[in-house]
C-alpha cells in the first residue's frame, strides 16, 4: 500500500463494541458484511483472523471502518490495541478484505412503492447515524399489517440501547414518513 495506513478507534452507545476507523474506504460506498460467527466469514480472512482471539464476537465492515464486537470476559483496555494492531498490520500487508468467493449481493427489482419509500426513508434519516455508532440497518422485509422488519448489524447488534433506538427513533420515523408502516422489528436483537 502507498499511503500510510492511520486508524483511530471509536466507541459507540454498544459497551463491547469499537470502531476502527482506517484513513481511506475499505468497502464500496452503500455496502456492509456483517460477520456475527467465525462461520460466517469463510469469505474475509481478516474477520477470520480476528475471530481467532476467544473474546471476539462478531466482526463487521463498512465505509472505511471495521466494528468489532467482544464478550464480556475481558475489557477493551486490555485488547483494543492488540485488535487495533492487528487491523492496521493486516490492512498494511495490502492483502484483500475478501478471497476471491463471490460475494453475495442484495439487489431486489420490481419492488412495490411501499418498499422503495421504506428504503429511501432509511438510507436518508436512519443509516447514517447508525454508521456513525460504527453499524448498519438493512431492510429485510414489509408484511401486509404494516410490519417492516430490519436486520440490525455491527455494533447494533446486541446493543442495550438498540431496543430504544428501533421504536422511539426508527419506528416512528417511518411511521410518521411512510402512512403504511404501523410497527417495525429486528432481527437477531
């Protein structure tokens, strides 16, 4: 890599999680990969990578930040240089976030008009102060009662906080801006 690689860490409202802020964008604007298992990263040999350390808990890419999210049996006084570290040597090394697996993409066509107001509402008003706490929110669906459910991830998930967050802030932002949503769920929360 030419440029130096600099990473500042941030906490957000989740106490097990911190965000690793690298200097230049890690993934294509509009896209994340949330990896709440070892499992789940087959495809990213940093998530696995840093899977191998017994307290971490989940591992999640977007923009130019990496979340990580840890147990409770340690503090991040104790790990969140060695995790910082370990982010900015890999990161150094101009190795790739991804083998050469092809990732899975979340294109949806022909949506009814519902869903698209529902996307747009959360792209402009909800995403990027989720972002900024170093998660994301995806829409996964919109049932006939008015149910929209989204998928919380990064250091969303699992947050004490995400509860309040998902009904004072989104519910009721979408409720109010989209007449056709009466509730909204997460999953995994």
């Amino acid at each position: 890599m030419d440029t130096p690689v600099s990473l500042y860490i941030e906490s957000n409202p989740n106490p097990n999680s911190l965000k690793f802020v690298a200097n230049f964008m890690l993934i294509p604007e509009g896209e994340s990969y949330d990896f709440p298992d070892p499992e789940s990263a087959g495809n990213s040999p940093l998530a696995l990578e840093l899977f191998a350390y017994d307290f971490v808990e989940r591992v999640f890419y977007m923009s130019n930040f990496v979340t990580v999210t840890k147990s409770d049996s340690v503090d991040w006084t104790e790990v969140r240089d060695k995790i910082k570290n370990h982010i900015k040597d890999y990161l150094e090394s101009g190795k790739s976030l991804f083998d050469d697996t092809v990732i899975e993409s979340n294109t949806v066509s022909n949506e009814p008009e519902v869903v698209s107001k529902i996307k747009s509402v959360l792209d402009e008003y909800v995403k990027p102060a989720v972002e900024m706490d170093g998660g994301a929110i995806v829409f996964e669906s919109f049932d006939d009662e008015g149910t929209v459910t989204v998928a919380l991830q990064g250091s969303c998930n699992g947050c004490p906080s995400s509860t309040i967050t998902l009904k004072a802030g989104i519910e009721n932002i979408l409720t109010t801006m989209v007449p056709e949503v009466r509730k909204v769920e997460a999953t995994g929360v």
